[in-house]
C-alpha cells in the first residue's frame, strides 16, 4: 500500500522558519508592519508549544502564535503591543492562567483552505492540554470604519453584529468559534485602519477547566536545568609562530572541557597577538589590513575545536574584512555541533574607528545553542541598555561580553554596565577580557581585566550576584553553574520582577535592523 504526503499540515513552528514567517508577514500586512525575525525567534524562545505554522506542499502560508499570561493581566483594558511584549511574547508567564492569542493570519492566496478553523482547534487542544481557564485575545472589527458614521461608538457596531443587523466576517467567525465578547478594547493597534484601532475583547472559556490539572510550561523544560560555563582571562603576549596562538587557545578549550563546561568564553580582538608575529611595526591601518587575513584559518581552528572537545566557544571577537571593504568587529560563535554564528560589534569605541577605521555592523540576533538561546554583546556594546533588552526579549537567557580594555576605569565602565544588563534582564552575563600588554601592536600597549560570570541580585543568586571572578590582571579561567530553573523563577516571583515589571503601556524598544 502506498500513501502520498499530506499538502496541508499544521505543525509547531521552528527557529529555521523564522525568515519565512517574516515575510508572509510583510505580505500580508505590508514593509514596516509585519513581524521581524527576531521577534518571531522571540516568540519560539519564549514559548514554543504556542507557536504554530500552516505549511503547504512544504511552503509556509499560516501562522498562529499564542502566548501565557495572568487572567488579571489579559481581562484588563489593553493594546496589543503593551501585552505582547512589542511583539516578542516576552510577556509569557509559565503560570498564567490565560492562553492568549496574539496572531493569526494567512497567505491571501491559501485563504479557501479553512487554516483559520484549524489554527483555533489547535489552540483550543493547547489551551485544554495546558489546564488553563482560557484563551483570550483582540479580535478585529473589519467593517467598522464603513459604518463608524451610525456606529460612532464600536460597542455600538459590535452589538449591532451580535444582533445580527449585518454581518461582520471577523466577528461572526469568532462568535461561531464560540468566544464571547467581553467589551471593546480602544487603541489596541491604531495601524488597524479598517477596526479604526479598536478589537473586540474575546473569550473562550475552557469547558474542562474545572477538572484540569494546570501543566506548568517553561522555554527550557527540554534543556539542562544547569549550564556550567567558563570565561577565560587570556593573557597577550609576544610569540614566534601563529602556532603559538593555537595552542595557547587550545589549552583553555581542553581545561573549560574537562571541567565539563558547555561553554568557554574568549575575549574581544584577542587575535590580535598574532600581529606580534610581525618582524615590523605596524601601522594602525596595516595592521588591521593583516590581522584580517588570519580569518579563514581561525574559524577552521575554532570549528574543529568546538566539535572535538564537544564545547560551544564564544570565540572573542576579530576584526573581519566585508564583501564592501569595511572592517568590522565581529565575534564568532562555534556550536560544538559544527554550526557558526556571529554577531558584530555595533558600537565601535571612539579609538577603534580613529586607530582602526572599524565600521559598526548590524542587528542582534539570539543565538540557538543546545542548552537555550544566548547572545553577545562586545565590549562597548553591553554600554548600550537597548541591545541587551532585544536579546532578552528574543528569548535569551545568557549574555556573553568578549570586552578588550586598557586601564581600570574603562573595564569599570564595562563591568558596571553587565551588572546593570543582568539585573534589569534577570539574566546571566559573562565577560571576558584580555590581560598582558603587545608593545609592538598599535592600541594594544596595556590591558586591564577582572573576568567574571554575573547574576541578577536576588535570593537565588550569589549574595554579591557573582558566581565567579578572577584575580586582575592574571591570566586564567573560572567556572560557574547557571540555574535555569532560579532565573525562570526570579522572573515569575523574586523580589523584583523587571522583565515582568515593564511599562508597556508607556515605552518599549524598537529595533529597526
């Protein structure tokens, strides 16, 4: 007997979707109101049972994302953007009592197949699964903007809908999924011409509630509830044969291994020292010119030792020369199962664009790796609040700070700052910095660094929210346990609860590329 494929299928949505859902946002909702990739990684990250996708004959042509949140929260006056986070799902409470739907749309050229009616099964099993009271969301008025002359007031529309003068296509499909209006929520998407920004406060009570047993779902019940990470302090100095750089590297991989870290940590331009090679002084722009030629090599090294030592390496950073001729700071990350990622520095310090010529980059994308989503920032960038925030909302836990500074007031200034990311955040950061000094490299004379892995300040946490330092200026490597579950749980009931504390209603981080 044989069988064909399905066309039509619903399936749980990917991070390797992320792009294609992007786009069947854009072409649905046009340039500059849509999704972006990160927050469709953000809304994944955060809770990726309530992310779904209609693929057909294997294209992406429906997406649905849902979200937890309080009953308290969602029954209140609100706009979409102020309860989904800005888009991320970064709002997603493991014990809310509320599934809410922020998303359901579909491909204009798919819309005969009923993707709708399958998206609101699926969420409704979920929402049973789960245990919970519910699932509310904001529901389009479509044909309000036509009728808003006799119907100045959308409470007045929607009665008129549910009283069956005319038929709204938005509204009638809801009420026959059997959700019941709770009111009007005013300025919920003001984008939305044709509500007039308006949405009808929807919900559906789930019938098997009183019986359910409440399944409590976090981003990371299929990760280690531990991640032990090391942060190398790497010590600068001159030598005979790249080599050299090599194995020195390689040394710290093998110790961060052994003491079965899943991550190790290098610091920004820490490929610098192979300009000691150099028989000559360089000049800054010469310099920056050769060490750029050392790329290929580097992420072959990096690469083969992440895979072999079964370790994910957040390799420092190193300048890279682009397809247009900028150089940029970028910092690569080598996942122990072979895959590279990189994310550029985006704020050059003033003395990297006067010595070096290094242009800013672009974007902050979180990574995936095996034990949950990270990100990087380098050096400087972990001085800017708004980067920081982008990766937490995409769903990262960990922050990883390569940094490269020369005295003590400048490591402060970075130490200070990744203190204050990882309070503000709830989340872990690392730094890792460079000691020792390269008298024949331009900019790179001396180096002042106290490495350390960084928590929130609260009960779960070190008392000083240090899990490891190192001694200044000494080259070494320290280790510390990151608990998963003590973050997710600071977040939903510590003494304070930034993430969950925010303002949506007055401010929110908007990212343009």
């Amino acid at each position: 007997m044989t069988a064909e494929k399905p066309k039509l299928i619903i399936r749980v949505a990917e991070l390797e979707d992320a792009r294609k859902i992007a786009a069947l946002s854009r072409k649905i909702y046009g340039k500059g109101e849509g999704y972006s990739a990160e927050e469709v990684r953000g809304q994944i990250n955060n809770f990726v049972d309530g992310q779904l996708v209609a693929e057909y004959e294997g294209k992406i042509v429906g997406h649905c994302a849902t979200f937890q949140i309080s009953e308290k929260t969602a029954r209140a006056a609100h706009s979409w953007s102020e309860i989904t986070g800005g888009g991320f799902a970064a709002r997603h409470d493991p014990a809310g009592e509320i599934l809410y739907g922020m998303e359901v749309s579909v491909d204009p050229d798919y819309r005969r197949l009923r993707i709708g009616l399958r998206f609101y099964k699926v969420r409704r099993e979920l929402c049973q699964h789960l245990g919970l009271k519910g699932i509310i969301f904001g529901g389009r008025l479509p044909g309000y903007a036509r009728r808003k002359r006799k119907y100045p007031d959308p409470a007045d529309y929607l009665a008129a809908v549910i009283d069956k003068q005319f038929r709204d296509p938005v509204i009638n499909f809801q009420l026959n999924q059997g959700f019941v209006p709770l009111g009007i929520l005013k300025d919920y998407m003001p984008s939305d011409k044709p509500s007039g920004g308006n949405a009808v406060h929807m919900f559906w009570e789930n019938p098997l509630a009183a019986e359910a047993k409440f399944v409590t779902q976090t981003p990371h019940d299929r990760l280690p509830q531990s991640v032990r990470v090391a942060t190398v302090q790497f010590q600068m100095r001159k030598i005979a044969a790249q080599s050299e750089f090599e194995e020195q590297v390689e040394y710290f991989v093998d110790v961060a291994a052994d003491y079965g870290a899943d991550f190790v940590t290098f610091p920004e331009l820490f490929t610098l020292q192979l300009l000691s090679l150099e028989s000559e002084k360089l000049d800054p722009a010469q310099a920056i010119e050769k060490i750029a030629e050392y790329t290929d090599r580097f992420k072959e090294v990096m690469e083969k030792l992440a895979v072999s030592y079964h370790i994910n390496i957040i390799g420092g950073s190193h300048p890279t020369r682009m397809e247009n001729g900028d150089i940029r700071n970028i910092s690569y990350v080598f996942l122990r199962n072979g895959a590279i990622y990189t994310q550029d520095k985006l704020h050059p310090t003033p003395s990297e664009v006067r010595w070096w010529n290094i242009k800013g980059g672009y974007g902050a994308e979180a990574i995936p790796t095996d034990c949950g989503p990270i990100g990087v920032m380098i050096c400087y960038d972990s001085e800017f609040p708004e980067m920081a925030r982008h990766l937490v909302d995409q769903g990262a836990m960990i922050l990883f700070v390569p940094f490269c500074t020369d005295e003590r007031r400048g490591y402060l200034r970075v130490r200070y700052c990744c203190q204050a990311r990882a309070v503000e955040n709830q989340c872990y950061v690392v730094m890792s910095g460079v000691v020792g000094n390269l008298p024949n490299v331009e900019n790179m004379d001396i180096h002042y660094a106290e490495s350390a892995i960084l928590t929130p300040s609260d009960f779960p946490f070190a008392r000083d929210g240090v899990a490891a330092d190192t001694a200044p200026n000494t080259e070494t490597i320290a280790l510390a346990d990151l608990s998963m579950t003590s973050l997710l749980t600071s977040r939903q009931s510590g003494a304070v609860q930034n993430l969950k504390d925010r303002r949506f209603d007055l401010y929110r981080v908007l990212w343009k590329g």
